[in-house]
C-alpha cells in the first residue's frame, strides 16, 4: 500500500478471525485448499482437465468452488516439476555449491516448464540444484484466505523439510513472487522468534537475485529483444526489481516496466464469483491494452502465474506470457526472436481437446448410470 498498511495481513487476520468456527465461502475450500487438490489432481491431470473443462460439467465445477463463469479452470500438468526433476540426470560441475529451487504448487503443477528452465539456467550458471523430493507447500493459499492455523501447520511441516539446507546456509530460489514473499515476510511475522524461519528469510532470493546479487562474474546470455513486464505485486511491495532490471540490462533486453500495478488476478480474488469485473477493469487500466498494442515480436514478461494467467485469460489475440527463466534459457539456445516468441519459448500445458472433454462426460454418466441399471436388473430378476 502506498501509505505503508499491510492490507494483506490485515485481511488474512480478518478473515481468520470473522470464520473461526464458521462455514466459510466456497472459495476458501476450493482455492484455498489449492495445493491438496493440486496435489490428488496430479494422480490423473489428463482426467481432471477433461471433467473440470468438458461442456456442462465445467460450469459444475467453478459453481461448486465459487469460480466466476467468465474464468477457465487452469490446466493441469501432465508431469509436476518434481516428478520431471527426479527422473533427470543433473547437468554441469556445480562449481558454485548448491542451492534449493522452491517448486511452488503454480509452478509444480502448473507451469512446470518454468522451473524446468530454471534448472536449465541456474546449472549452465555454475550452480548444482537441488529440489525437495517430498510434497512441500509455502502456505500461501491458505494465508491469503484466512486459514491461519493450517497456514502454520503447512509452513512448520515445510520448516523441517528444509531445516538441514537452512542450517547448511544453503540458498531457496524462489520462482513464484507470491511464495517466494511468503518466505521473505509472512512466514516471520507468523513465527518471529523462530531461527529456522530467520534464516530462511535472508536466505530466500529470487532467481535474479542470485544470478546478479550472488553468482561473481556471471553473465547472462545476449538476447536482443524488446521485453514489456508486468511486475507482480509481492515484487512492487516485498521482492523489489532492482536485479531483474540489472539482469536483463545485461542480456541486452529492452525492458519496459509497465505503469500497470495490479493485473487484476491477485491471487484467488479475479477467479471468485463476483470480481470478475473488477478483476479485468484492473488489467483493462494498462496491462491488457499494452499487449494488444504489442508487437508480434515483443516478449511478454510476467514472473507470477496469476499475472501469466490473466493475460491467457484475457488479452485478445491468444498472447501470453513468459517467466524471466524462460526468456534466459532462450538466450542460452541462441534462439532467435521470431513472432509469438512465447509459442516456442515457454512450455505449457495444452488443454484437454473436445474428444477428451466428450469422452469424460460420457464416462461420467456411465459411471453414474450403472448402479442404477444394475439395480434395475437385479429387481428384473
């Protein structure tokens, strides 16, 4: 807030303290609960995606967990991040000691090729990564609605998923800037006497951050593009963009910050029924309208999956956006920039087609329907 008020830890604590003991809105659960539901989805993401976008039963889907209509259920990846992680053989001589790359539920189960980019960079770097083989959660969606007590409970069970790394002075790379802020700020004011949270707080930098800030004499590769960015809110009011801006300066980017503010998504508000216009007069303010105007060449930058979901969601012209990781491993690859650099750069996950969608509703129905017919043909009998 530009007058110093934290309204987002004043909402969480509102929020926590208005619904103790009370149902709460459907968007508690269904977003809230995010990371556990991600976390069953990730069992069968093919099916998931068909049911929650296949015609009638989509609708079902966002009216159960309080999702606008106007919004579209994000897809699923079909392989998380860790689960890609762990079956790579890792690349380079580490000469720079290892660091932790933070798989964050957005980009675990969401956007994976951002973290798989991200490896790519941080190892061509001279850094050996490493990544929590457990489920790991930051607590963020829980926070922001208000769930205190499970927030605790999922940032102490984190806590000793990476306590060896903290105590060993080993370095969390952030991807996300929601988590990531999690780490550098909530997490303290909700465990301020903790060491372990001490340390992970100064021990959490974004991925520019340790590039520019704490790798010497690393140099980004040449990448000759015109870069407009939409900086994600928990950067403008925790993370800064003092080595982003360095980074790509470095590369050769021509980077526009954009005057935009919020994108509008923040988080689970743009999804929930009824701000859904409100979310987009926000991004119709700057955002939209810039990539639109943009030229089939420029890239578009937004590290936050909220921001990259509300510009797939609602600029015109099928654009979308890319995360700083991506844009970086292009310039390692020497790729040149064509139009809709983000159709070849960024790897996302593509949408169930209609067979599948169809095929989903059909089974569904065979699935309900066959108790009945076998009670029909039971009393037949």
């Amino acid at each position: 807030c530009p007058v110093n008020v934290d309204m987002a830890t004043y909402k969480a604590e509102f929020l926590s303290h208005h619904y103790a003991g009370r149902l709460r809105p459907r968007a508690h659960y269904s977003m809230g609960w995010l990371p556990a539901l991600a976390a069953v989805a990730g069992v069968a993401p093919g099916a998931v995606n068909a049911l929650t976008q296949a015609p009638g039963l989509g609708r079902l889907a966002k009216f159960t967990g309080g999702i606008d209509q106007h919004r579209d259920v994000p897809t699923f990846a079909a392989q998380s991040f860790q689960r890609w992680f762990a079956d790579r053989t890792p690349a380079g001589n580490g000469h720079r000691g290892e660091v932790l790359l933070w798989p964050d539920t957005f980009t675990n189960r969401f956007h994976p090729g951002v973290a798989q980019a991200a490896v790519e960079v941080l190892e061509a770097a001279g850094w050996r990564v490493r990544v929590p083989a457990r489920p790991v959660c930051c607590g963020l969606t829980w926070i922001s609605t208000g769930q205190l007590g499970v927030a605790t409970w999922m940032l102490r069970r984190t806590l000793n998923v990476l306590r060896p790394h903290l105590r060993a002075g080993t370095r969390v790379v952030g991807l996300e800037p929601s988590c990531t802020a999690v780490f550098r700020s909530d997490a303290h004011e909700l465990f301020p006497n903790d060491e372990d949270v001490t340390r992970l707080r100064q021990q959490t930098v974004t991925l520019a951050e340790l590039l520019h800030d704490h790798s010497p004499g690393w140099r980004p590769p040449r990448l000759p593009a015109h870069a407009l960015i939409q900086t994600h809110c928990h950067q403008h009011a925790i993370l800064g963009t003092t080595a982003d801006q360095a980074v790509l300066t470095d590369a050769g980017v021509r980077a526009d910050f954009l005057d935009s503010g919020c994108c509008g998504l923040a988080g689970n508000f743009g999804f929930e029924q009824g701000h859904y216009e409100v979310s987009e007069a926000c991004a119709e303010r700057v955002l939209l309208p810039a990539v639109r105007d943009a030229a089939d060449t420029d890239v578009i930058l937004a590290d936050g999956f909220s921001c990259r979901t509300q510009v797939q969601q609602s600029a015109a012209g099928g654009r979308t956006a890319l995360h700083l990781a991506e844009l970086l491993r292009a310039g390692l690859h020497g790729e040149a920039v064509t139009p809709w650099p983000e159709r070849r750069w960024g790897r996302r996950p593509q949408p169930p087609t209609r067979a599948a969608r169809l095929a989903a509703v059909g089974l569904l129905g065979l699935a309900i329907l066959a108790p009945v017919v076998a009670l029909v043909a039971s009393k037949a009998r």
